[in-house]
C-alpha cells in the first residue's frame, strides 16, 4: 500500500486546489443568494429559492458530468480542473447560503430593531451589527462543510481531473488488481488532510468567538 | 451636561409649561423649548393612532401629545397596548392607521405620505429608544456600543465618538466598564449602557419600553436613578413602565391604558392616588396593594 502514497500524493495539489476553489466561490456566491433570498421581489425570492434547492438536490457527479459535457457540446471548451471548481463552487454556494441563512435566523430580532432604532439603515444593520453575529454563528457548520468538499471533490476524478481519486483510479488501473492497497493509500491521503483542517476550524471557532466579531468594532 | 439650579424636579413643572411661561431649565434645553414653544409645536403628536395585529386590535384611536421637556409615564397591564404605541412612535411597528409627528414631521402615517427608508432613518436618529431587553450588541465592548451610531450613522471619527462615548458611560456611572463585553456587565450596567448608547445620537426624546421589568430590584434602581438625573435635565421622554414611585416622583404626566385605548390620564396624583376610572383602580389596586 505504502508505495502508492508517493503517486498519490501528486494529486494533493488538484484536490486542494478544487476544494479551496470552490469553497471561495461558495463563501463570497452565497452571500447574494441569501440576500435574494429575503428580498421583497417574489421573483427574487423564487430564483434564490431554486438555485438552493437544485443544486442541494443534484448529486455533485452527475452535475459535473452535465456541466462537463454539457459546455463540451456547445463548444465550450473548459478544463476538467476549471469545470470542477466552477461545478462544485456553485453547490457550495447553495449550501453556504444555508448555513448564513441559519446564522441570521440566530441573531435575535431584537439586535435588528436595536440597529433599526439608532437610525442604521438596512446594508448597515447588516455589514455592523447582524453580519458580524451571524458569522460567528455560521463558522462551525460552514467548517465542517469545507471538509465534506475536501471529500466531495473526489468526483472531479469522474471528469478527468487528476486530484487524489482520479490519481487513484489510474494507479488501480495500472495494477489491475491491487485495488484495495491503492484506495486505502487514498484514504490515508484524504485523512492526513481532513485532520489538520478538522484541527484548525476547532482552534478557529474558539477564537472567533472570543475576538473576531468584537474586534470588527465601531 | 447642565443640570437644574431653579426648576422644581417634576409635578409642578407641566404647570408651566402648560400656561406657556418656559420651564426654566439648563440653557440648551431652555432654549430648545423655548423655539418649541414659540412655534407651538409639540415635540410628539400621536392621532388617532390604531394598531391591528391580524384580527386584533393592539391600539384603538390613541391620541396624545408630548410636550418639548416633558415626562410622560405610561401605566397599565402588560398586553394593554402601551409597548405597541411606544413602537409606532419611533415607527418600529407600522401603525395600521392614525398618525405620529416627532417636531411636527410625519414618521408614521399610513393614510398619507409615509417617510421613506433613509428619511424615516433620519428621524429615528431623533429619537433614543431603551428596550427592556436591553438589546445590546453583544459582539462589541461597552464603549463601542455607544460609538458605533455615531461613526456609523452621525458620520462622527472614531476618536470624536471615542470621547463622546466615554463622558456618556461616565454619566450613567459606568465608565470602568468601557472595556468590557455586554455579557461581562450586569444586568443594571447594561441597561445603563443602553441609555448611553441612545443618548449617544443626542436625541430630541427617548422612550423606554419596561426598562427595569427585567432587572431585580436593586439594580432597577441604578437604572431608574439614571433616568431620573435625565428628566431632570429637560430630557422629554414616554416612559411604559410599572415603577409606580418613579412615575409618581418623575414624570408630569400618566397616562393608564387598558385594551389597546388611553382610559385615564393626568398628573401623577390624579391618576395614581386618585383615579376616577374603575378600571384604574383595578389595575392599582393589583399593583399597589400587594
């Protein structure tokens, strides 16, 4: 199993680069969608609504292979590295405004009227007073979504991308009948990455809590 | 912060003001009432103010006038409308129907032109409210709860915000909390900050919405002294509240409200120790003689 590490490990690059991609875009995409999601255009509310749940419902494979080849048949010609950033960042983005819409539905309506009550305008409430405590709030389950992306990142291998699964894949195939010993080397790869970040959203979380949302200040 | 050398601290004053002779006070206030008085505004005006939650009536035909450095009590059961009104005031709750006028400017008026979003931002800058939750943020320290309004809405420095902040938790006592997180203070330190916090806008009124029914006892008092200090000082205010000593002593009117409706109202000793409603004297009975 151990010889396989090596191989794998040249995949680490992709697959970080796909979750943290698509994570970035999930974190800033979300953030217009919860918006959307409370405006007074019904029609507004009804597009933010769709993109959450379609892409909450689509399995992540199945998106990418439409994505994929999808544009591949309109001529569009993207890499598999792009199209699984683009692919998952949009899914992310679907499950990131869940996870803000969570963490303002925590603030207490009383904050708002606080806010409302010394004159703040609406993009003030927010960006001042409700942002910073929903953040706060939003931080461990958007932690822990990080990690299951690190894990969901995997099915850019079914596209061709050449991140820790797709590396795998190759390596089986090559060996034709180690199997087992290479995806194990794979999960002791994913594991050694999902650790540490497991580690630092913890450390993160406490920290937060105690400064980030009050050094934000006036 | 001018306080009074010659003017009676409370009952009497509303006699002068009611006879228009100004009610003599520290210079910024005097002056102010006197331009009011002069143009014969009110500072609040309430008409006919109706509030409908759904199928029930919170408010029915409230009217009330407030006058420029004048304390208003507002007694009655809870769920007797009093919080409602107070929220239309400073247009929280949109009122069904009727009208409220801060200085004789509309904030609230669903049968005419309603203020728009940043003009109706701007008149609640008028008008400091103190929740009986306190409702702090709790996110920032002491002093910056009482600067983030000024720096955010009155477009003050951090520094002149700063300085400002630190007299005004000076002047509710709690300056050596400056430092501290809401929920490092107690219950009676944060609703003082929370005073300090709407004074920071230097406001035309302040309404306070059951300010010590969530504090024990003791600590109610801190609040209610710091109340005090601020009628005293010409500050006009609608007071909900079930502090009967406080309305008695502070305020120049009380107003009792029962069902959505003003029932009775006048001075202090007419409506608390002499009430002619029977339905006021029920409420304080309950709440006197227990």
């Amino acid at each position: 199993m151990f010889h396989y590490i090596g191989p794998i490990a040249h995949g680490i690059g992709s697959t970080l680069t796909i979750t943290f991609a698509a994570y970035a875009i999930g974190l800033v995409l979300g953030i217009p969608i919860v918006v959307a999601r409370s405006s007074r255009l019904r029609v507004v509310r009804l597009l933010a609504i769709s993109f959450v749940e379609i892409f909450r419902g689509i399995p992540g494979i199945a998106w990418l292979f439409i994505l994929y080849y999808g544009l591949a048949q309109l001529d569009v010609q993207i890499s598999s590295m792009t199209a699984a950033i683009c692919g998952l960042g949009l899914i992310a983005a679907a499950y990131m405004a869940e996870i803000y819409r969570a963490g303002l539905r925590a603030v207490p309506h009383g904050q708002f009227e606080a806010a409302r009550a010394l004159g703040m305008g609406t993009v003030q409430v927010y960006r001042s007073i409700v942002g910073p405590q929903a953040f706060v709030t939003s931080f461990p389950p958007a932690a822990t979504y990080v990690i299951g992306l690190l894990k969901e990142s995997a099915v850019a291998s079914v596209i061709g991308a050449q991140e820790i699964t797709g590396v795998a894949l190759g390596q089986q195939q090559e060996a034709s009948t180690q199997g087992l010993s290479v995806f194990l080397a794979a999960s002791a790869v994913y594991l050694a990455l999902s650790l540490p970040l497991a580690g630092i959203a913890r450390y993160a979380d406490v920290w937060l809590a105690r400064r980030v949302a009050g050094a934000e200040a006036a | 912060m001018e306080s009074l050398d010659d003017s009676p601290a409370a009952p009497s004053a509303p006699a002068d003001a009611a006879t228009g002779a100004p009610v003599v006070s520290g210079p910024l206030v005097a002056e102010a009432a006197a331009m009011a008085s002069a143009a014969g505004i009110p500072r609040v005006q309430v008409e006919q103010l109706g509030m409908r939650f759904g199928t029930h009536d919170a408010v029915i035909g409230v009217d009330l006038e407030v006058a420029v450095g004048e304390v208003v009590a507002v007694i009655g059961p809870s769920g007797s409308g009093r919080s409602t009104m107070l929220r239309c005031i400073n247009h929280l709750e949109s009122p069904t129907s009727g009208r409220v006028l801060i200085d004789g400017t509309a904030i609230a008026d669903p049968g005419g032109r309603e203020p728009g979003p940043r003009e109706l931002a701007a008149l609640r800058r008028q008008v400091g409210m103190v929740f009986q939750s306190f409702n702090l943020f709790p996110h920032l320290t002491a002093i910056e709860n009482v600067m983030i309004a000024q720096v955010k809405v009155l477009g003050r420095t951090k520094a002149e915000a700063r300085t400002r902040a630190m007299q005004l938790l000076e002047r509710v006592g709690i300056a050596e909390k400056a430092d501290s997180r809401p929920r490092r203070c107690s219950g009676g330190q944060q609703q003082r900050i929370a005073i300090a916090r709407a004074l920071a806008l230097e406001p035309k009124l302040m309404l306070f919405d059951e300010p010590t029914s969530a504090l024990d006892p003791e600590l109610g008092l801190e609040v209610l002294a710091v109340m005090r200090e601020l009628a005293k000082e010409g500050m006009t205010m609608i007071v909900v509240t079930h502090e009967m000593h406080f309305a008695e002593d502070v305020a120049d009117r009380v107003i009792f409200m029962a069902d959505g409706r003003i029932v009775e109202e006048g001075t202090a000793q007419q409506v608390i120790r002499h009430p002619r409603e029977e339905r006021t004297r029920k409420f304080l009975r309950a709440v006197l003689d227990r």
